[in-house]
C-alpha cells in the first residue's frame, strides 16, 4: 500500500442508505447559510470537515490517539467488525497505512471531504440544487435547504450555548468545531452571539461537556482530539 491517499475511492463508492447521519453531515449542514446558499468558513472548511470525520471515526471506535508511543501522538486504527461508512473509508484507510499525527491526517483528508459530503447531504435530501444561471447566461447551481434538519441541529446548538443545556456527544463536538473554526459569530441570526455564548463555546472546545458526556469513554477521546490538535490546525492557516 502506498503513502498516498487516494481521493477516487471516495467518489466511486455508492452510498447506501445510513439510518443515522454522520457527525461530518451535522457540521457541514450546520456550516451552510441559507440565505445566500453559502458555506461558512470555507477558507478552513477542510479541517473543520476532517475533524468531524476523525470524530466520526472516533465514535465509531474505529481509531484511538494514544499520546505515550511517540513524541507526538499519533492515531492508530482499531479493528472494527463492520464495514465502515464510504465517506469515512478513505481516511480510514489513510490512517491504516501507519500511525500518523493528527495535522498530517487533517491535511490529507480534508481536501477531499467537501464534495461527497455534500452531496450525502443532497442524497439525503437536506439540501437540494437548484439550477440556474448567472448574468442570465452561464449556467450555475445553488444549493438550498430541502429538509428541516438543518433547524433541528440548529437549536440544539442554541440550547447548550444560550441556555446552558449539557450537550450529548454530537452536539458539543459539532460546536467544539465551529468554535474552533471562528465561524459561530456568522449564525448570530439564528444564534445570537454574545460574550456568553463566547465562553460557553470555548468551555465546550476544550472539552467541559459536562459530567454526563465527559464519563463515556468514547467522548474523552472524542475531546482529546479536538483539544490536542484540531485546534492546532485551525489556528495554523490563519496566522
């Protein structure tokens, strides 16, 4: 197997029909803006996606981070009895080539994420493309909201960071990403931004979810990930 990961084994692979939604599908439905059909942060975009994905595979208990075998850590994959989800599968098997720092899997994964994210999103009918053309004579496509799942996921957001409600796993890490990611300040229509909601969502980003969700293993991992680097890699592109 070679030291490269291969973009083609995520555009070729059929998606079949997943009862639950990826943690990466929330983040990036989350991310779109309704109003002008636009995504959020997409000069970052393929971290926050990458890490939703390495959230996603953490949950899955498909990879840990174990911090004592190397100066760095590292991920390592875990075996798992089911065959992985087709977004997942190409970062997975990035990571089975051999243990590998967290900002090197960011970096090859993420580039190739937003594409079939997206249109997981349009297949599940959470968004939808609308035709059309630009100038009245160059054809374009924009997306648009097609169910009301992107509200669901919306007010969870808004009762743990304006009400103080302990978020479940999902929840605290889609807002730990787009904490992390600068871009929470841009839903202050539907979120309304204030110093509170600053610190409540920095809290969570650095992983106080509170005792429910800190006592699964599963989520401590899940926060390892994002307070040991994710945020790392946010803060890197920007300066």
């Amino acid at each position: 197997m070679t030291d490269q990961l291969d973009p083609r084994s995520m555009n070729d692979a059929t998606v079949p029909a997943f009862d639950e939604p990826l943690l990466v599908e929330d983040v990036m439905l989350l991310l779109f803006q309704p109003a002008t059909g636009s995504i959020a942060g997409e000069n970052i975009l393929f971290y926050v996606l990458a890490g939703a994905t390495l959230g996603d595979l953490t949950r899955q208990e498909r990879i840990e981070l174990r911090e004592a075998d190397a100066p760095t850590p590292r991920i390592h994959t875990l075996n798992a009895a089911t065959a992985p989800d087709p977004v997942l599968l190409p970062g997975l098997e990035y990571i089975e080539q051999k243990p590998r720092a967290v900002q090197t899997v960011l970096a090859a994964i993420g580039p190739n994420l937003r594409a079939p994210v997206l249109d997981r999103l349009v297949e599940r009918g959470d968004l939808t493309r609308e035709k059309g053309k630009t100038l009245g004579i160059f054809p374009s496509t924009k997306l648009a909201l097609g169910s009301d799942r992107r509200a669901v996921l919306i007010e969870r957001v808004r009762s743990v960071l304006t009400d103080g409600e302990t978020p479940d796993a999902r929840t605290a890490v889609s807002i730990a990403l787009l904490s992390a990611s600068g871009t929470l300040p841009q839903f202050d229509g539907e979120i309304p931004w204030s110093g509170d909601v600053y610190t409540r969502a920095k809290a969570i980003e650095r992983g106080d979810w509170g005792a429910a969700a800190a006592s699964e293993a599963v989520t401590r991992t899940m926060t390892a990930v994002i307070t040991n680097a994710l945020i790392a890699g946010f803060v890197q592109p920007r300066s």
